[in-house]
C-alpha cells in the first residue's frame, strides 16, 4: 500500500458537522452534517463552510495535513436539557460518521455511538493505545481498532475464543481481517481462562504491562458499556426527538415504546 501524498490545509468546520473528506483530487471537500451533504470547494490553502449550530455543540478549528479519506470532527458537548443532572458530563467527544443500521465492516453498528465519548476521552487523557475485551468476532472490537486506526492510536484487543483455538492463529474471516488490516494487536484468551479471571483483571493485566513498557493504554470495557459510553445512547435518544420534531418519518408525529434488539444485558444497561 503506497502512502498518500499530505496536502496542507486550514479548515473552519460547520458547527454541525458529523463528518468530513477531501475528494482525490483535492479539488473539494465534502461535509455531512444533520442539513444535509454538500461540496465545498477549495480555494487555496484556506475553506470556510458557515452554518447553523446545532444540538448545542461548538465545532472547533482545525488545522492541519489532509490527505483523500475520511476524516474525524472533535466537538465540545453540551448534553440535552433533561440530562443535565447526570455526571460526569463529558466535555468532548468525536464524531465517527456511524451507521446503526449497519455491522461487521468498519465504522458501523451501535457500539460506534460509546466509542464516540469514550476514545474523546481517551485522547484527553494522553493516551498512545486502547485496551478492550470481546467475542472472537466482536463487532465492538473491531470498531474500536478501526477508530483508534483513525485517531493514531494503537488498539489492543483480547479475545475470548474456544481452549482449541487459544494457541492458534485466528485467521483472516470476518471481524479479524478488518483488526488486523488497521493493525490491532490480538491476544487470544479461551472461554474458561476469561471465566476464571474475568474481563476486568484481564484488562488491568494488560494495562500494566504496557505500562512497564512506558506506554499510555486506555482501557475499554466490554462492549464500551460504562457511564461514559451511556452518553452515546443519551444522543441517540435526542436523535429521535429531533426526527419527530422535523417529521422525518411521514405520518408518525409521536410513539408510546421503543422496541430494542439485545444480545447481552450490559448492552441493553447502557441503552
């Protein structure tokens, strides 16, 4: 894989703006943001987009070297008016340009919403690596491989897979292949061991020995469900007043229940 030539830029980013990329040619850069995608065009080393804020968040200046791909957007956060009252309020968080109607590739699924606080936090912190825990083929671990690929971090994974498998090589299928092509480091733990010892001590063992080896790991719960990772679906929730506000769905103006697909209860928790 050759290395993308660097074009050096200066950019003001809409306030709401989720997500951002500069075409191949350079000639362009496009911003998602709740209004809509547009084209803006590049004049010289400086763009400006101007828009309207929203959801309260402030997007920052950012200045830097931009190469074709996609690129993430750093906002401070300002939670909804009716959690106000829930701390720790994280101050920051990254927006990775989700799809929850989509799993296994990439940035995709609903555990990118917690990663969006949880990996702000990580870098606040000063961070070099993530740490997380998950199945053989966590559709949460390889998002967060992919998404600290994104932010210069090194991940971290253990997976917890069969005691026939543990001393195998786990190969190239599904989830795998995408952690290993961001380059993720991928320890292998059996069912039984992670019983044992559980997925706290195995992060904490982890941790420790990067830090002997001075560096700076982050560690991730299971699927990213902690109090920081609930202000994903916090979001998620104002995501839908606002689609009911704005009639986004033709004929429904308000509902009684929400219905949620669970395969673990700590996911659900979170939600």
């Amino acid at each position: 894989m050759g290395s993308a030539s660097l074009i050096p830029y200066r950019i003001w980013l809409p306030s709401d703006c989720k997500h951002f990329s500069i075409s191949r040619s350079c000639h362009w850069i496009g911003v998602t943001s709740p209004g809509g995608y547009n084209k803006l065009q590049v004049k010289g080393k400086s763009i400006r987009a101007k828009t309207t804020m929203a959801h309260g968040h402030r997007a920052e200046q950012v200045e830097g070297e931009g190469s074709s791909g996609a690129f993430l957007s750093k906002f401070s956060y300002t939670p909804p008016s009716w959690a106000t009252d829930l701390h720790p309020i994280p101050s920051h968080f990254y927006s990775l340009g989700h799809r929850d109607d989509l799993s296994g590739m990439q940035l995709s699924g609903n555990k990118v919403r917690k990663l969006e606080f949880l990996m702000a936090d990580a870098k606040a912190q000063g961070a070099d690596c993530v740490i997380t825990i998950g199945g053989i083929q966590s559709n949460h671990c390889r998002a967060t491989a992919v998404a600290a690929r994104y932010l210069n971090l090194d991940c971290y994974l253990i997976l917890r897979t069969t005691r026939a498998q543990v001393d195998e090589d786990p190969g190239l299928t599904g989830n795998l292949l995408v952690e290993r092509m961001v380059g993720a480091n991928i320890e292998l733990v059996s069912k039984e061991e992670y019983g044992r010892i559980g997925s706290v001590a195995l992060g904490k063992f982890l941790e420790e020995r990067l830090l002997k080896e001075g560096k700076k790991p982050y560690v991730i719960p299971v699927g990213g469900s902690n109090s920081l990772g609930t202000w994903g679906y916090i979001e998620a929730v104002r995501e839908i007043e606002q689609q009911l506000q704005e009639k986004k769905v033709p004929g429904i103006t308000s509902f009684d229940d929400i219905v949620i697909a669970c395969g673990r209860q700590k996911a659900l928790d979170t939600q």
